[in-house]
C-alpha cells in the first residue's frame, strides 16, 4: 500500500490508457498498476482511481508533480492512498435507506379502533 496513489476527480471518461499517459507523460513513474473505481450495478467510472507505482520516491514525485494538474478538462487531485481496515465499510443503516421508518403515531390511517 506504500506505493499506491489516489486519484480523484477524474473525468467519467478516462480510461486506464488516460491515467497511464497522464503519469508517464514527462514524468518518471513507473506505473505497475491502475484500478479505476467503477460503479457495482452500472459499471461506470465513480470519478477516482487508486495507481499503483514502483517506489515511495515515485509517489512523492507523483503528488508533486501531478496534483491539481488537468486530465480530460478536469483538475485531477493525486495524493498518496490511504489503507481502510478491512471489514470497516461505510454503509447506511436501515433507518438512512428509508426501509424502516417509523410511521407517525397521530396518523389516521394507523388507528385500527
């Protein structure tokens, strides 16, 4: 996880080929890997995607190079990806997701005498 960056903003139309370029073009990253962030049920890009290069000296020169520099007319930020711990997921409760609210007590509709 040391040699992984973050990217956000990102145009929905990037692809791997853009971000590639977008590091290797005058600079001196060598990038292993790029995993764009895609949306689970349309498969669309989310707008950010976590690069993977081959030396902490790569990030640093990556961050500074590279931050708030414009990829496909947007302002990219590149800073160096943070490790969540696993099983910490952020997702919503029941009461967030709507599906188990509490009906109003003074409504009519719920008297049953």
């Amino acid at each position: 996880m040391a040699n992984r960056l973050f990217v956000g903003n990102l145009p929905w139309s990037a692809t791997e080929k853009d971000i590639r370029e977008f590091f290797g073009d005058g600079n001196e990253c060598k990038v292993i890997q790029v995993k764009i962030i895609t949306d689970r049920e349309t498969g669309r890009s989310r707008g950010f995607a976590f690069v993977d290069v081959s030396s902490p000296a790569e990030v640093e020169a990556a961050i500074r190079d590279l931050d708030r520099c414009e990829l496909g007319g947007r302002t990219v930020n590149v800073k160096q990806a943070e490790e969540r711990p696993r099983g910490e997921r952020s997702e919503p409760s029941r009461d967030d997701r709507g599906s188990n609210r509490k009906r109003d007590r003074d409504d009519d509709r719920y008297d049953r005498d």
